[in-house]
C-alpha cells in the first residue's frame, strides 16, 4: 500500500473506569484529572495539534460527559469572563474549544485497547492515524507526535513509540524484539505482552504513542480475545507485523506515567516546576518539607 497520505487523525481511548484512582474517579474521568491546572487529556490533544494533527476522536464510556463538555463552547463561562473583564481566561477556555475537529464513539463495553481502537474504524476511514494514550504525557521539543509523524513519513508504515524501562518492569509492558536499527528507528522482529524479565527480547517497552495504517483494523476484527476477555492492540500489532514492516522509535523527551499514583504526583510536580508562576515559590516550600 502507498502512504501518501497524511496523518490528519488522532484516536483517544478514555473509556476506562479509573479504579486505580477511586474513589477521585468515581464520578469524574480519570482523563480529567488535573496537571496543576489543565486535564491530563487536554496535554495529549495539545501535543497532537502542535504536531499538526487537530482531527481528534475519542473513545468515551458511561460516565464520561467532562470529557465531552470540556472540549465543548461552554457559552455560559465564556459571558460570564467578558463581564468580569477576564480576558486571559476567556482566551485561554475558546482556544480548548477552538483547537479542535473532535469526534466521539462509544466503547460499549471494556473490551481492552485493541477493542477500543476498532471502535473508531468509520470515523477513521483509509488514512494512517495516530493513537494517543493520554496516560501518558510526554514533554517534548518538537513534540512526541510530531517526531513519530517525520519516522513514519520516512518508513511509510506503523511506527511504535518505544522507551527503555528497567529490566525488572518489563512485565508491565508490552515489550519490542528488534531486528536491525538506523538512525535511532528500530525495525521490529516481533512484540511480546507483559513477558517474565526471564523472557524478554529487550527491554524496550511499548508506551502511549502508536501511528498506525488503516490495514490494523482488519487484524483486530479477526484478533482472539486474551484470557482476560480484552482484544489487545499489541497482539492485532503483531498480527499486521506478518504482513508489513513495522518500525519502533525512541522519542526525545520525558515521559511521565500518570495512570498511577507515584507516576500522577512526579507529573504535577514536574509541570509545576515549569511554571514561571509557580515555580520559585513551589521550589521554596518543597525545600520547606521535612516529613
């Protein structure tokens, strides 16, 4: 298949339930979450349109309706501001809203990220397209996305976003076995889900960030469930691996794992560091802290 076309499209999956964060989650989306004073989600569509991505889908569940207004004209704040004379804000609220084409489908049940992904396949259509595991914030200069886009431009096929973990985390990860590596891309042999450290081929795991070509949706239709029940993304990554190249890369920056508690706070601390509002004084009192 030709890869001419660009890659216009990012896929959200924020159907999840958040149990890690109960009971904060019981009534809000984990997505929702706040880094110092924007939602956890907000970073991932940010990074996409900084990489010239702003047709964005999300894949929601029950429960999800912040995720949906946020992004929406909250016409009531905006009137509200223009009285109160708050210009900075006001700005700041119409660009969320302004950013964006974004689309929504449901993921009627939890049926695991592969599920999540063959949800969108309409909406999608012919084109290579991005998925966007918000979880997974990346700091970047150029930004993550937009280094994965200049790979995929160069390799025309299915890039991976890859990071080094320690080896004793490996089986947290879906995990890369590599063939060859040219100018940091990596060509992937195979993919191994969540393998014993006994057991893995290296110790490049499989983060949040994923340009796919159209053909994945034909490997998930056809991918068996896993012995939880979930149709996962790696293993209808693999399956395409059998019919076209697949490539993997390391992109240049910092990523933090907000989809656990110690991986949520580093993140907060991190992006309020980088504040110049806030980030002598925050520097001052956490120097203050003697626990």
């Amino acid at each position: 298949m030709a890869m001419t076309a660009k890659v216009r499209k990012a896929v959200f999956p924020a159907a999840g339930l958040g149990t890690r964060f109960l009971p904060a989650t019981k009534a809000q989306p984990k997505e929702m979450l706040p880094l110092v004073d924007k939602p956890i989600i907000q970073y991932g569509v940010e990074e996409a349109v900084a990489s010239g991505i702003d047709n964005i889908i999300i894949v929601t569940g029950r429960g999800k309706n912040a995720i949906e207004d946020h992004f929406d004209v909250s016409v009531e704040l905006e009137t509200f501001l223009e009285a109160r004379k708050k210009s900075d804000l006001l700005e700041e609220i119409r660009r969320i809203s302004n950013l964006i084409q974004v689309s929504y489908v449901r993921q009627g049940e939890a049926l695991g990220l592969g599920h999540a992904v063959l949800v969108t396949r309409e909406l999608v259509g012919p084109e290579p397209f991005a998925v966007v595991l918000a979880d997974d914030v990346v700091d970047a200069a150029p930004p993550g996305l937009a280094q994965m886009v200049e790979v995929f431009n160069r390799v025309q096929g299915p890039v991976l976003a890859v990071e080094r973990v320690p080896w004793d985390a490996v089986s947290s990860y879906g995990i890369v076995d590599i063939e060859s590596e040219t100018d940091g891309i990596y060509k992937v042999r195979d993919l191994v889900e969540k393998p014993k450290r006994a057991d893995a081929p290296s110790n490049l795991a499989i983060i949040g960030r994923y340009i796919l070509t159209p053909d994945i949706f034909e490997e998930l239709a056809i991918t068996a469930e896993d012995r939880t029940g979930e149709i996962q993304l790696t293993n209808g990554i693999r399956r395409l691996l059998q019919k076209r190249p697949i490539h993997a890369y390391e992109i240049k920056g910092v990523r933090h794992d907000t989809g656990n508690k110690l991986g949520y706070l580093k993140a907060v601390v991190y992006f309020a560091l980088k504040r110049e509002d806030l980030a002598g004084p925050f520097a001052d009192y956490l120097r203050t802290l003697k626990l």
